[in-house]
C-alpha cells in the first residue's frame, strides 16, 4: 500500500508518500479500513520533528483519526460490516490507504456529514468530551474558557460547551478566529495580543469553572488566576511551554483542580481508555451531530500526496478548524 513516509525528522519537506509494506489482515477485535480521508493533528507536527514518538506497539506512520469503509473485519467483531461508512480513533498508521484498529475505537459516519468530512471528528472529539465533561464536569450554566479557540479542537470545544448549555469564552489572536467562534456559539471573544484573559473572566464571570488549555507552561499562572472558585484547569497542550511554577496558595484558597491528560496514550479498555471514551461520544455527541448542533469545522482539504502543504496550514491565521488530507474519493 501507498502512506507518508518520513525521510529524517525536520521541517514538512520530510515527508512523502510513497510505496510501504502491505498491512497484515486484521488481528482478533479489529478491523481494517479502507482510509478516504485523514484528519492533521498538532500531534503530528510533534512526530513529524520527533519530538513524539508513537506508544509502544502502534504504527510509526503519522495519522491519529480517518474515516473511510470497512474493508475487512478480524475474529470476533460483530457489530461491524464491510462497507459499513466509520470514522476512528487511532494510535497512529492514519496516513495511509489502510489502516487497522480496534473496534472498540470505531463511530459511524453520522447522519448529515460526509465520508470526508467525518475524519475531522473523532480525535477533536474524543479531547473534548473526556476533558470538558469527563474529567472537568462541565455542565450547564458553567463558565468555560476555551484557549486557541480557531483551532479544530477550539471549534469543536464551543459547540459542545453551548449544547450543553456552558457560557463559553475563547481566545484567540485575530479578529477573523474571533468572529467564526462567535458565529459556533461563543459569546466572550478575547484577543489574546491586546487583553489579558484572566481579568476578562474574573470581570465577567467570577472566573471560569473549566478552562481547556493547550498553550501549558506559559498560561499556567494566569490560568489559576482566571479559576472560579472550585473550578477545573485541563492542560492538553504544551505549545508554550512545559514547565512553570504553580501558585498552590492560591488553587487551594481556589479549592481549585488541574489536571493534564493525553488521549495517545490511554489504553485501550478499561476505566478512562479510549473504547469508554468512544462509547460516551457515540452516545452523547454523535446524536448532537445528526442533530446539527455540533458540525464538523473543516478549513482544508488537501490530497494526501500534497502532505507537506497541509502541516504548516495548522499555523495559518486564515485557518479555522481542522485540515483534512484526502485519501481517495468516498
């Protein structure tokens, strides 16, 4: 079969698609697809410079989400059939005609959103519902602060957080990825160049009572000072930094929480493994999806064979959601 390869580790240029091993058959509670389409994750970018290695047994081919057909199904599975329209959750290997994975970390297509499409579902929203609702609790009338919020997982963060009823708070540093938040729901628009976002949340709200991080060791004291009392701080990004002091006087004056996760590397069954996480988004988000009130937010599709022209898009400042790279047609 035909995936990107990695020539060294560096700059987009180092990768190409190019001809690699054929897959084996499905091993025992898998299934092989046949990939349309691959969502691009800062993940990658971070493997792509090798600054993060796949976990212990996955695929070294960069790609954390697809969707595609069934193509085939290994012993044991039951609930899926060839032909069946999915997306996935991977641990790596989506860059590439086919990929296999387990069941347990297969979605439907959902109603209303196209096979292409679909692949820029499962890893913005496996994050977002294991972070905002099952690690933080958030619920209806909560304060949420959302950083990056033109991001895929931005975009996708502010549609879960209104449908569930949350004030929600991005920031963003254009004007443009402002407005787009605003129009997916978001109703406090904070440029992060000319505000400062903690005194914007304790002016408007008293703090935030979950904040969604990915910026890590630069935020982390401004974080804890935007905290509503007994609020939830998740860091699931390191892009400014990872290592900074905490001000544990005040998180505890606070009674407030932070908690860092990682959906790469949870397990695959089990308390907080990723056939949970999947389970609670095919039961709590997919119905909002055919519902309308979450939508896939796709800024690019890219063929998979023009790969090092989709990574630097995810710093475009004309880029609102996720790129896509198309694999073959639907």
């Amino acid at each position: 079969m035909y995936a990107v390869t990695l020539d060294s580790f560096g700059g987009p240029e180092v990768m190409k698609w190019a001809r690699v091993d054929d897959l084996p058959a499905p091993g025992p509670g898998e299934v092989a697809i046949d990939v349309v389409a691959a969502g691009v994750n800062r993940a990658d970018v971070m493997q792509r410079y090798g600054l993060y290695p796949p976990p212990p047994g996955a695929s070294e081919i960069l790609g954390l989400e697809v969707s595609g057909f069934v193509a085939e199904v290994g012993a044991g599975v039951a609930d899926w059939q060839p032909g069946d329209a999915v997306c996935a959750l991977l641990a790596g290997g989506g860059y590439a005609e086919r990929v296999n994975v387990p069941a347990t970390q297969l979605l439907p297509v959902p109603e209303g959103v196209s096979t292409t499409a679909a692949a820029a579902l499962p890893e913005a929203a496996a994050t977002v519902w294991s972070n905002l609702v099952m690690t933080a609790g958030l619920r209806s009338g909560h304060a949420l602060l959302i950083h990056g919020g033109g991001s895929g997982i931005g975009t996708h963060a502010i549609q879960v957080g209104r449908a569930l009823g949350a004030h929600v708070a991005v920031t963003a540093g254009s004007q443009f990825k402002l407005e787009r938040a605003r129009e997916l729901g978001a109703t406090t628009l904070i440029n992060y160049r000319e505000q400062d976002f903690a005194d914007v949340m304790t002016t408007e709200y008293s703090g935030a009572d979950v904040i969604l991080d990915i910026m890590g060791a630069g935020y982390l004291q401004r974080n804890v000072q935007a905290l509503a009392e007994d609020g939830h701080l998740t860091i699931i990004g390191l892009q400014d930094g990872a290592t900074a002091e905490l001000n544990l006087g005040l998180l505890l004056f606070k009674r407030g929480s932070v908690h860092a996760t990682n959906l790469r590397r949870r397990p695959e069954r089990g308390p907080g493994s990723k056939a949970e996480i999947i389970a609670e988004l095919r039961e709590h988000v997919w119905p909002l999806i055919s519902q309308g009130k979450v939508v896939p937010v796709v800024s690019a599709e890219v063929p998979i064979t023009d790969v090092a022209e989709a990574h630097p898009l995810l710093d475009s400042a004309e880029t609102v959601g996720k790129v896509v790279l198309t694999v073959r047609e639907p």
